[in-house]
C-alpha cells in the first residue's frame, strides 16, 4: 500500500472536513468515531509525520462559535466583516479580542499537546487583516497575527495558506506561493470571467515558478498538490507529468493528495522519478 512508497519522515495531513464546522474545531464523530488521537498515533507509529488544517482566523455560519459568539467577530462600520462565500459563508474574527485569542490558543492545545499533531496547515488566513484598523495598516496586521500565531504554535511546524507572503517570512517553516490547483487545467470558463483570484492549475505552476526564488530563504515553498491518479481527474497524462515534474523541480513541499495505495504500476514509477528528482 501507501507505506511501499512513502518513507519514513513523510508526511500524513489530514485537510478540511475533519472538523464539525469551520471555527467549531471538533472532530466530526460520523468521519471519526473514535477521534483523531488514535488515527495519530496509527500515523506516528508508522514512522510519519501528522498534519492538519484548520483556519483560525474565520468562522462560518453554521458554526457554534459563529451563533454563540458574535462579539468575536471583526467589525466594520458596525457590522461584521464577511469573507466569502465557501461552506456556509465566513466571517473574520478579531484578533484584538482576548476572548478570541484565548479560543486560539485552547484550540492549538488541543490539536498539539491533546491530539498530538505535529504540523498545522493555516488557511484563510488573511481573515485577519482584510482591512487596516486603528492606524495599523494591512500589513502591519497580518505580521502582528503571524506572529501570534508562531507563539502559539511554539516549536510545531506551520504551513501557511491563504496568507501574503511577505507576512510569513521567517514565521512560518513551510507557506503556499500559489492559487489552489483544480482537478483540470485553467477551472471553468466563467470562473475566469467573475473571479480574478481563483483555482487554476496553470495559474498555480506560473505563481510558483515566479516565486521559486523564496525557497528555503523566506520558508520552504508549497506549489501545492500534484496528481498521478486516473480516477477523478481531468488533466491529461501530459499535463499531470508538467505539474508533477515541477513539484519535484520546485524542491519544496511535495505533497500529493493521490492515495498512493491505489497506484498501479505506471503510477508506481512515475512516483519514484518524480520522488527521485525531488530528493
């Protein structure tokens, strides 16, 4: 299976739709009977690592924290500050709240010292600076909440997403330099035409390819995942190659999110010469 062609030092992330809700940081009993604490340590006692994602600076609309809590929320003019419209559409919360902040720092002790993962992928994470505040530019902001969210973390490993770049330099070990890859090539036609900012797999290798030069100086770059897999996927055989290939070249992160159990012996060896590239 997977351990044939992982080693040891490798990384397992588990990513969203662990939790109850975004900003409801709990396992989801129907996908975890038994928690993620055994699941950790099945990874550990495998010899990998154990990651997971989370995104501590905003909160959803079917969340508890969302119903319960809307003095945490970011004001603007009055109102709280809407982020978008992924899951049931998210809020920022305000990183001036102590309240708040102690919500983050149970929740990191949680997923660390309770559950026992060693990395954190943050995402959406400029949640916490969508506008300045108080004579403190966006700028300004966004560092201020990563380095809070380094003194949290202590020592653990943290891959940033969603985040300025320039904002994680130095304070996170591992940052997205990219858009989200999709599952083909360019997304949809309309979604070029409504969103200047969105997934796109070219978009993503042409980001990154512009960034490589903050690889292992600022952090260690994520050009985020490639895809061996025939099933579920609309890349062709040439492209799913390009964006494999320049994973490995890129020599950052090297992350698939392929079940490599699944491989067949073409996948198989594509693996190892991408892995070998890579290394």
């Amino acid at each position: 299976g997977a351990k044939e062609i992982l080693k040891k030092g490798d990384l397992f992330q588990i990513d969203d739709g662990w939790e109850i809700a975004v900003g409801q940081w709990d396992h989801d009993e129907r996908k975890f009977p038994k928690g993620l604490k055994p699941l950790v340590d099945e990874i550990h006692d495998s010899g990998f690592l154990a990651g997971l994602w989370l995104a501590p600076f905003v909160a959803e609309e079917n969340s508890s924290l969302f119903k319960e809590h809307k003095s945490w929320l970011l004001s603007r003019n009055g109102e709280g500050y809407k982020c978008g419209c992924n899951w049931s559409g998210f809020w920022a919360l305000d990183i001036d709240d102590k309240e708040v902040i102690d919500y983050l720092r149970k929740t990191f002790d949680k997923v660390f010292n309770e559950w026992g993962f060693d990395l954190v992928k943050l995402d959406f994470l400029y949640g916490a600076a969508p506008f300045p505040k108080k004579g403190e530019n966006r700028a300004e902001r966004m560092i201020r909440a990563m380095k809070m969210l380094r003194e949290l973390c202590k020592d653990k490993l943290i891959l940033g997403c969603g985040v300025p770049v320039m904002a994680g330099f130095g304070l996170t070990d591992y940052s997205r330099v990219s858009c989200d890859v999709t599952l083909d090539w360019d997304d949809k036609p309309w979604m070029k035409i409504i969103h200047s900012e969105r997934p796109s797999t070219k978009r993503a290798i042409e980001t990154s390819f512009n960034r490589r030069m903050l690889n292992k100086g600022a952090f260690i770059t994520d050009p985020d995942v490639f895809f061996l897999r025939k099933e579920n996927i609309h890349l062709s055989k040439e492209r799913k190659k390009l964006l494999a290939t320049f994973a490995a070249l890129n020599k950052g992160l090297f992350l698939t999110s392929d079940n490599p159990s699944l491989y067949g012996e073409e996948e198989r060896k594509e693996y190892e010469r991408i892995r070998d590239i890579w290394e």
